[in-house]
C-alpha cells in the first residue's frame, strides 16, 4: 500500500517512536512538582521546548505546547484580538486559509460589534500579493493572518513580504505553518506561529504556538500556571518529547529529502497531463512545498477515484466537491477559481521511492478511463437560436451532481458550430466553478451565469 496523503497526516517517524516510549518511561510525573520525579519530568519538557523554539526560530519562553494545531490557531488568535481589543476587531486572511483559521476568525468577530472578517484573494496558483493584503488593512484591525503554505495545492505564501507589510501598519502577523514547518523555519518578521506535530511526523495530539515577546495577547478562558497561563491542563509530555524530538530529526533530513521527493513530485506533474486526457494541474509550479502536488480530472467523480485509488493501493485525499458531504467544492479551489470535480492530491511522505511514483503513474490512467466510462450520461438537449440569431443548444443537467453538467457539455459542444452557444441547466453547486474552468482549460467563451442557467460559447 503506497500512502500519499502525508499533507494530511505524516507516518510517525522513527525517532518518534523512540522518543515517545523513552519518554513513556522518565516523562510520566508532574513536571510541576518538586520532588525528584517531577524534576526530571520537567527537564524533558524543558528540553523539548528549546528543540522545538530553536526549530521555529523563537526564544523559548516565547514558545508553549498546545493539545493540537488547531487548538494553538484558536488560542493564539483569540488570545491576539483580545490583546488589541482597543484597535478593533477587524480580521484579515487569505481566502485559502485553512478552515481552522477561517472559523476561528468568523465565530470571534461574530461575538464582537462592527468586527469584520476580510478574506484577500488569490491568484489561480492560490498565492496572495502583498499589494493587495497591505490594501486589506484598516485602521481598526486587530489581526491580519497567512499560511506559510496551503495544505491543499502547496503554493507557499509571501509570508515575509506580507509580515512587512503588516509591521508598516502595525498590526501582528498569524502563521499557521503547519505544512512547512518540517520543510524548515518560516522567513520573516511574524508575531505568532503556530503548527502541529502530526503533519511532520510527530504524534497526534500536539500542536506549537508562538507568540513573539511584545505581541499584545491576552489569553482567553480559564486560565492556571502551566505553559505561561496560555494552555490549562496537564500536558501530554510524552507526546511533546517525541513531537520535538522527530521535529529535530526531519529538519536535519529535510534539505536531502526535500531535494529528491521534489523529482518526483516534478515527474508527476509532466506526466500526468501526457498520460490522462483533459487534466489541470494546480497551484504554483515553482513556489511550492517539494512533496505536495494537486491535479483535477473532468468528467471524473472524485469519490469514485479515490476509491478506485485505494483499490489499486493507493491512498490520496481530494478537494472536489464529490468527496464532501455538503457537495460544494473545497474552498481552497473555489478560491483559486480552478477545476474541482476529479481532483486528487498526492502529498509524498519522506522515504517515498520513485518506484511507488511510477506504479501511480501507471495506475492511475487506466483508473480514470474506467470511472469516465462508468459516468457516462445520456444529454437531454433541446435546440434553438440565441439573441443573436447564432445556433444555440440547451443541456438539461438539473438535478445532476458533478460533474455530470460538465461531461453533458463537453460532449455537446462539438454539435454547435463555431460562434454558437450551449446553455447548460444545473443546479449543481460545484457547476459554478467547473464550467468555468472547462471553459479555460478548452478556449472557449464563458458567458455567465443566471440563476441555474450556464452559457457558453463555443470558440475552437
């Protein structure tokens, strides 16, 4: 079984066993205490957070152990609004943020009279410009956040050009660095920091915040004397032993093995539009984390992939619409305004072999022909002429789930000619981005849409 889905989750790594069931042995006292236990609990755990802080680039007493990474993004932008209460309540964040940051910042604001959320676009790589987050800023925000790199298609961020830009007007800067921190520290004059130990290979259920010495924070809730009053409760020790300790040991790896899974990623980003019929592959190529690469397949169920995937073992996760309860795509690809339906990421976890990279590569064509063929639609269609008198053809998908409305289209373009329009009716949630998309990846003319009502222009 090849599992690309460290993106996710990263396999434990080695030094983490080791280091967890030392720890299981010497860490399991209060390190709060003074008898001799308790000291030598407290020593590990002092250990732990100087190897974690000299990995993040902070000081350690800057630095606190939290019960998981979106845990540490809640704390520390509560913490943070509530520090620079008398600014304002205005919060503002890439549209690709991750849902952590994206909930956390809507569900405070909500609290809070004339606060407000601003969400800055993206590129269709899914990268912001510092330009337009230094536009974003207002007199009244408390708090401006970005991810060092998205957990969806890899593009990592400005983030040292947009910490500047923040610095200039005053307000701190949120990293959620939670898929680049085994990759190597983040650049730039950030505020706070915050990641999760499973995402490098550390156990589940730690997670890092940083809060720079003279950020204003103010920690929220009940409160007691552990981790500097901003976490309560007794600490997993022997989980942040180990979490800090296999944090050391991918960074000492991470420059060699970042140097040759980025070969193989670049492999399957040239081959997989070679080997599969009409694919669109995502996020920047150049500026990217070097194990992650995203590509979506029309006319391809995402569920069904997946599945068809895991049968043939492998297993990779997705941001399409047809992988999700709600059937709306992921907001990460609505945002960058690309192609969801059929999308799969594969995200490499250390010591992958290129020869697991090329069984997916054979693999994976064979799978999606099948689920094409599987998918195939019969068109209910009715013919007229547009405004314009040029022929025009309606496609009737209402009621379809995608990407049906899209494989509808694609086979009916063809039967209008060159100037003439295809309608397509759906109400589909995912159809708002994926006919869009088609439209781009195929040159032809997207018109818009009414209500249920999709029109396209046929151009090629």
């Amino acid at each position: 079984m090849a599992y690309f889905d460290s993106a996710s989750s990263a396999p434990l790594h080695p030094v983490a066993h080791e280091a967890l069931r030392a720890a299981l042995d010497e860490g399991w006292a209060d390190p709060a205490r003074l008898y001799r236990e308790g000291r030598r609990a407290r020593l590990l755990l002092d250990a732990a957070r100087e190897t974690a802080a000299e990995a993040v680039g902070c000081r350690p007493d800057e630095l606190v152990f939290t019960p998981s990474g979106t845990y540490a993004v809640h704390a520390g932008m509560a913490g943070a609004l509530a520090g620079r209460r008398r600014v304002g309540s205005h919060v503002v964040v890439s549209a690709v943020e991750h849902s952590s940051v994206l909930h956390a910042g809507h569900t405070r604001v909500t609290d809070r009279d004339g606060a407000a959320v601003t969400e800055v676009a993206v590129d269709r790589t899914g990268a912001v410009s510092p330009d337009t987050y230094a536009a974003a800023l207002r007199a009244d925000t408390a708090l401006a956040c970005l991810q060092s790199a998205n957990h969806e298609v890899g593009t990592v961020q400005p983030v040292a050009a947009v910490a500047e830009v923040c610095r200039a007007a005053g307000v701190p800067l949120l990293v959620d660095a939670a898929q680049s921190l085994g990759w190597g520290p983040v650049d730039g004059g950030w505020s706070l920091l915050t990641a999760s130990a499973h995402k490098w290979g550390g156990p589940a259920g730690v997670g890092l915040l940083a809060v720079r010495k003279g950020v204003r924070f103010a920690p929220q809730g009940p409160v007691d004397e552990r981790e500097s009053g901003r976490v309560p409760g007794f600490g997993n020790l022997p989980a942040i032993v180990a979490a800090a300790a296999s944090l050391r040991a991918v960074r000492a790896e991470a420059a060699d093995e970042a140097a040759r899974l980025r070969v193989l990623v670049d492999r399957i980003r040239a081959r997989v539009p070679e080997l599969v019929p009409d694919v669109e592959v995502v996020g920047d190529p150049v500026r990217r984390l070097p194990h992650l690469v995203t590509f979506s397949c029309l006319y391809v169920d995402g569920e069904t992939l997946l599945h068809e995937l895991d049968r043939a073992d492998f297993s990779v996760s997705s941001g399409s619409s047809c992988t999700s309860s709600t059937l709306t795509p992921s907001h990460v690809l609505r945002a960058m305004g690309v192609l969801s339906e059929g999308n799969v990421r594969v995200s490499l976890p250390s010591g992958t072999a290129g020869a697991e990279v090329d069984r997916f590569l054979e693999v994976l064509p064979g799978v999606v022909a099948r689920v094409r063929e599987t998918l195939g639609a019969p068109v209910v269609r009715t013919e007229s002429a547009g405004a314009d008198g040029a022929p025009s053809l309606v496609v009737d998908a209402l009621g379809k789930l995608c990407p049906i409305p899209v494989i509808e289209l694609a086979k009916v373009i063809g039967d209008v000619p060159v100037g003439g329009t295809v309608t397509v009716l759906s109400d589909d949630e995912a159809a708002r981005l994926d006919i869009p998309a088609w439209c781009e990846m195929r040159g032809h003319e997207y018109g818009g849409r009414d209500g249920t009502s999709f029109l396209v222009r046929r151009l090629v």
